[in-house]
C-alpha cells in the first residue's frame, strides 16, 4: 500500500479526487478550511528594507575582506598613469594582475572568483579617444589568462590563445590606440571561455570621445569626457550586470549588477534630482543569453555601444543587451518628486535572483 | 580490577591514541587540502502556515554547515534560522520563510550553502500544515479508527461462523493468515525501505529496517517460547494481534504524514479502502483460538492491540515525524510479523500431525492464496 499519498500528489488527481469523493467532505472539513486562509492571511514582514517586502538576501556582505565596495565601484575610474607623447597625444599606462580569489556575492555566499586588481568586475579603465594605452598584464593565478579588449587593435593585442595568452606566473604588455569612443569591456579570452568569463575575469573598458575631431557635435562629446566643466554636471555611474554559478551547473544562482545581489537595494544610489544621469551598462552574464535593464517611472535615451552621440534609441524605459553587449543611458530626474525609483533586470527570474536595485532621488 | 578487563582497556587505549595521532598529524590533509567540504542536506518536515514556509533540515558532510540564502521559486527570500549559526554534522535546524505560498500549488525551495552548492526541495501541493488542535486530534482519531479499529473488529465478526463450519474452516482460516501475514511482511518492509531511502544517509537507512527486524523476530520467538512450547491459542492470537499493531502503526504514521505534507487527498472512499483493506487482519487474528472459546474481554482486547497502534501512528505521523524513526518502528514490524508467520505455520502443522494429515492441503493452499489474493485485491482500493 506504499505510494497511494505519493501518486496523490498531482494536481488532475486533487481535483479528480474531489469530484469522486463527494463524500469527503466532511471528514476533510478542518483542513480545507485552512488551506483557504493560510495564504491569504500571510502577513508581510516588515523591516528597514520596506522596498523588497521579504523579497531580498538576508544579511550583509563583508565589503572589507572582498577588498571591493559594489558603491566606489560605480565612480570608481581608473585613468591609468598618464604622460605626454610626441604630437599632443596621451599614453597612458595600467598595471592589472590576474588572480584566484574568494569572494562574498551575497551575505554569506562565497564565490571561488579568478580576478582582476582583487575585484569583480575589474578595474574600470577611462581613457580619451585616440590615447596610446599600455597595459601591463601578469598572471598570478593557477590557470592561463588573457584580457581581450573590445576595441580596435592589432593581431597581436587580441589577448586569445595565441596572441597574449599568459601562463600561470607569466606576463604580457598590450598596447593599442584607443578606438573607437565609445562604452567598451575587456575580459579574458582564455579556454574554456564560458569559466573563465563568469569567474570573473571582465570589467568596462570606456574611451571618452575627442571633441577635437567631432567638431559638429562639440557639446555631446565634451559632456562626455572626464574632468571637463561640461561633464561635471553629470552623475555617471558603471553597472556591470553579471551573474555567478555556485554550484558550476551551468545555471546562475546570483544575479546582480558589479557583482554583490541586491546591494542598490539594501543602500540605494544616491541622485541629486536636478542634474542628468549617465549610465555605462554593460552585460557580461554568462549562460542566458540576453540581460535588460528598466528604468521604473522614467524613460531614457540610448546610445548602443555608446559609438555615436546621438541616441540609437530614444524615449524608452526597458533595454536588452546580449551577451558582451553595452551601452550607455541618459536621463533625468529633475521632473521627478524625490524617492525611491527602481530599476533592475525585467527578466524578473533576474531581478528576484539578485538584480534588483533602487535610486534614491534627493533634493 | 580484574585481568580480562585491564586486557580489554588496552586496545581501548591504543584505539584512542591512534586516532589522536591520526587527527594530529593529519596524513590526509595534503590530498584533501583544497577540495571543499562534503556537504549534504536532508529536509525532515515541511510546515506551510500563515507565517509562511517552515523547513526543519538536517545537516550532513564532512564540516559544519551555515545555510546562508533561500530561494523560493527562484527568487531570494528573507528567512530566519533557528538556532542560528552553522548546523553540526547530524544537526538539525528550522528555517522559516515568509513567503506567501498559494494553496493547491507546487513551490521550489532552493537552500544555498556557504560554499555555493545549492539543495533542492519540492512542496509538491501547497495545503496548510494542521495545527494540533482538538478537533484535529478526534478527526485523526476518527481516521484511525476506521483505519484500523473498524476493519480488524468486523473481521472477528467472522469467528463464529468458522468456528461452526468444522476443522477444514480451521486450517483454511489458519492459511488464509498466513497469506495475509505474508503479504504484510512484505508491504511492511518495503514501506520500511521506502522511508529509509527519504532518511538522513547518515542513518543507513536501510540498517534501521533490516537489524531491527531481525533482533524483533529473534526477541520474540524467544520471549514466546520461553516455557518451552510453541504457541497456540490466545497466546498466538495476542502474538498476532502485536504483529498487525506494529503494521498498523507504519500504515498510520504513513497517512499521518501525508496528512502533514498535504499530499492526503484522503477522501471517504480511501478510508473505506483502508477499511477493507484490515478486515482479513480480524480474521487472521481469532483463527488460532477456534478450538477454544475465548470470553468478550479477549477479543476487545486484541482489537485494541491490532487496531488502536493506527490512530497512535496518524497522530505521530502528522505532528511529529522522522523518516528515520519510521523506518525503525517499520523493522520492528517486520521482524513481529515473521515471527507470528512462523508461528501460525508450525501451529496448523501441529494440528495437522494431531488429525493424522499433512500440512500441504489443497485447503491449505487455497487458504493461503485467498488471503494473499484478497489483500493483493483490496490493495487497490488504497492505491491512488
């Protein structure tokens, strides 16, 4: 007689069952009282994270030992050492180091990550249109690595098996002219690429365009260059959204944008409501083939792989990139009454696993 | 102290001094340095209330254990463990989640070690989990009767009609329990199985079954030959009784649990399956005393044993409950049963020697197969 309560489970059979034993009633009277009820009088918990209503990652994520704060990593641009070249031009130069490290993605949760500088996602490396860049790469970590970079070089700089694939202890020196401006990444293209990507061997790569040689679109490309008047009213930020498989099943159990679930949620990004926001968005999750980010009671405007500056897309409040795909958002909140306005993947598998994230709209 | 015992402390000592050594020195620690620890979660109980989803899981592996998030349905959910901090090995933890879970639909709970590896759990119909309130305690009572006092009482309805249709209705009534014993041992101890396998490993399961069954079948034939003869009678009648009462049990904590889970769509026609289900049980048990003429008190009595363990099980079953216990009560089921099997076989061989016959009947048989037949048969009514 074992399994009747087994084979009982399926949903046909509960109906079925109910048609059948009309009898039943009566002796199942308690219970379907209460089965009624239970969930209905569900009662939310409430706690300082009102926003998620129960939906988040209990805890709090040890940003000291990660080495890493998901909030410096927003602003947090790396300019490299800058020096002057012959002919007016930069060269500016970066050290990155690769290395096996664990870290926390959500409280409690460790990560067995391969990084860049101690962090994911890596250093986010800012240079101009046009700069010589020279990037000093060793490998410290327990398997080959490289760093490919989306952008316009040689061969020999591509950083792929072949060309800039460093051994464990090993070091390479990439050197290229920054082209095109434009919203980039880099990562390492070492094999197996899908491990070695959603380790956590990637980060942004932005090239701010020259306005000397746009000429017709002066004041868009000066707003976008670092340390000029013009981009000193905006608030920029860089989202990275990526992903992490735990349990190495080739399914993601963490989803987040710079790499720590729901850590906008639990601290929201400050904005002040009168100045305009820059996003650089980038996706590098691995294993689902599209991310998105929407804006909640707001629209923006988009400039796919942030290429051109006049939007690709305008007036939308949803954006799906595919795999290593980026772009950049602009909008404002001067309009707006200050709050909390969210914005997270609307792949809501996504956002329920970590990618949620809110911005707090001040003044 | 004497000599055998200092003789006996000796390896005693050197057991312990070994295994100091061997933790101290840790010979293994270069082969197993950086390999994560070996982790393993068993979900005992599941609770769904107005609070939302309670958990109750037991920690396995090789180190401590800390759950550090929940996922329900694929979205992380807040939750509160009790006690908190890392589950020891064999340790056992609640972890209660406010999710507000939809009645009649499945959920998926996804629980997240520290080192990533993730353990799965199905809720595979959503039903409030029944409080322990006194209508809820005279509706299992109700239950178990039915389950288990009804069928065994009707079945000892039959012994005045066996007892009037002469000896042959004697040995075919003594076949027909050992069919219908047979066919409980067999149940039982794939029942027993079946719940070892949902256990903790750390409990060999299996272990659970199979030794007490023996040591129970063992205890027993010992305990009822102690005077030196084979039972017959009200004393093989009681023996019986005991066996079918610790089946009743298992069957008891069975729908008890599935009570729990919400897994019991237990509609009328399932307990008037259960109902006939255990009705051979009442004949089984009165067949060894057809000879004698047994006063009112002893059948009450024996029904109590063989019936009442069901209403016990359904109460333990759906308050509290472990596969491992299960599996346990379950061997000692089994090892009863087979012992009352033994007992009823060398009984109607002894009777059979008095009349000047052979065991091997065609009424023997008959009887035999009718009652594995009719538990087969009835069998059906309680498979879903």
């Amino acid at each position: 007689m074992k399994g009747w309560w087994k084979s009982a489970v399926s949903r046909r059979f509960l109906l079925a069952g109910g048609l059948l034993a009309g009898g039943a009633t009566r002796l199942m009277g308690p219970q379907a009282s209460a089965q009624t009820n239970g969930a209905e009088r569900l009662r939310t918990p409430h706690g300082a994270h009102g926003a998620h209503d129960g939906m988040i990652t209990p805890g709090e994520v040890d940003y000291v030992r990660n080495g890493f704060d998901p909030h410096r990593i927003l602003t947090d641009w790396d300019t490299g050492k800058a020096s002057p070249l012959a002919g007016g031009r930069t060269l500016r130069e970066f050290e990155i180091v690769a290395e096996d490290k664990e870290i926390e993605i959500a409280p409690g949760l460790m990560f067995p990550a391969w990084v860049y500088n101690g962090r994911v996602p890596g250093p986010t490396l800012r240079v101009t249109e046009g700069d010589r860049v020279r990037i000093r790469f060793q490998n410290f970590g327990s398997h080959p690595h490289s760093i490919h970079f989306h952008g316009i070089h040689s061969a020999r700089m591509d950083g792929v098996p072949g060309a800039g694939n460093v051994l464990p202890g090993g070091e390479f020196i990439y050197e290229f002219d920054a082209i095109p401006f434009g919203c980039h990444l880099y990562h390492c293209h070492s094999v197996p690429l899908k491990r070695h990507i959603h380790k956590g061997l990637y980060g942004a790569f932005i090239v701010d365009p020259d306005p000397a040689r746009r000429p017709e679109e002066q004041a868009a490309a000066r707003s976008r260059v670092l340390g000029s008047p013009e981009n000193a009213g905006w608030q920029e930020f860089v989202l990275v959204m990526n992903a992490f498989d735990t349990n190495f099943d080739d399914e993601n159990e963490v989803y987040a944008v710079n790499s720590i679930a729901h850590a906008y949620t639990k601290r929201p990004i400050v904005i002040a409501r009168e100045r305009p926001v820059r996003l650089y968005l980038i996706n590098v999750t691995e294993f689902d083939p599209i991310n998105s980010l929407h804006l909640h009671a707001n629209f923006f405007d988009y400039y796919d792989h942030g290429t051109t500056l006049t939007p690709t897309l305008r007036t939308i409040d949803t954006v799906m990139q595919c795999q290593g795909q980026r772009g950049i958002l602009e909008f404002s909140f001067k309009d707006h009454e200050p709050g909390l306005y969210m914005f997270h993947a609307h792949q809501s598998e996504f956002a329920e696993l970590g990618w949620m994230s809110l911005f707090e709209v001040r003044g | 102290m004497s000599r055998p015992l200092l003789w006996a402390l000796l390896p005693l000592l050197l057991i312990v001094a070994v295994a100091a050594a061997f933790l101290a020195s840790d010979p293994l620690g270069p082969f197993t340095g950086s390999a994560p620890p070996v982790e393993q979660l068993t979900i005992e109980r599941t609770v769904l209330d107005e609070e939302g989803i309670g958990v109750r899981i037991r920690a396995g592996g090789s180190e401590p254990m800390r759950i550090v998030q929940v996922q329900v349905d694929g979205a992380y959910w807040a939750f509160n463990q009790d006690p908190h901090g890392p589950i020891e090995r064999m340790g056992t933890a609640w972890l209660r989640i406010p999710y507000p879970w939809v009645a009649g639909e499945a959920h998926h709970l996804t629980l997240l070690t520290s080192t990533g590896a993730a353990f799965e759990h199905s809720i595979e119909v959503a039903v409030a989990t029944p409080g322990m309130t006194a209508e809820r305690v005279n509706f299992y009572a109700l239950i178990g009767l039915f389950v288990g006092v009804v069928p065994v009482a009707l079945g000892m309805m039959f012994y005045p009609a066996l007892r009037s249709a002469g000896p042959a209705a004697f040995e075919f009534a003594l076949a027909l329990t050992i069919g219908l014993l047979a066919f409980l041992l067999v149940d039982t101890l794939a029942e027993g199985l079946e719940f070892a396998g949902e256990a903790a490993a750390e409990f060999h399961g299996a272990v659970l079954v199979w030794i007490p069954a023996a040591f129970t079948f063992a205890l027993l034939m010992v305990l009822g030959r102690r005077k030196g003869e084979p039972l017959s009678g009200i004393a093989l009648a009681t023996s019986i009784a005991f066996g079918i009462g610790v089946h009743n049990l298992g069957e008891g904590l069975a729908i008890g649990a599935a009570f729990a889970t919400g897994a019991a769509a237990l509609g009328s026609f399932l307990v008037i399956g259960f109902t006939l289900h255990n009705i051979t049980e009442g004949i089984g048990i009165t067949a060894p005393m057809l000879a004698e003429r047994p006063r009112l008190k002893v059948f009450s009595g024996l029904v109590a044993l063989a019936g009442l363990p069901a209403v016990l099980g359904i109460w333990i079953g759906s308050f509290a409950f472990s596969a491992h216990w299960a599996a346990l009560a379950l061997g000692i089921g089994a090892g009863a049963i087979l012992q009352v099997i033994i007992e009823v076989g060398a009984y109607l061989a002894r009777k059979a020697r008095e009349q000047g016959g052979s065991w091997a009947t065609g009424t023997t048989l008959g009887g035999a197969a009718l009652g594995v037949l009719v538990m087969y048969a009835t069998a059906f009514l309680i498979q879903v």
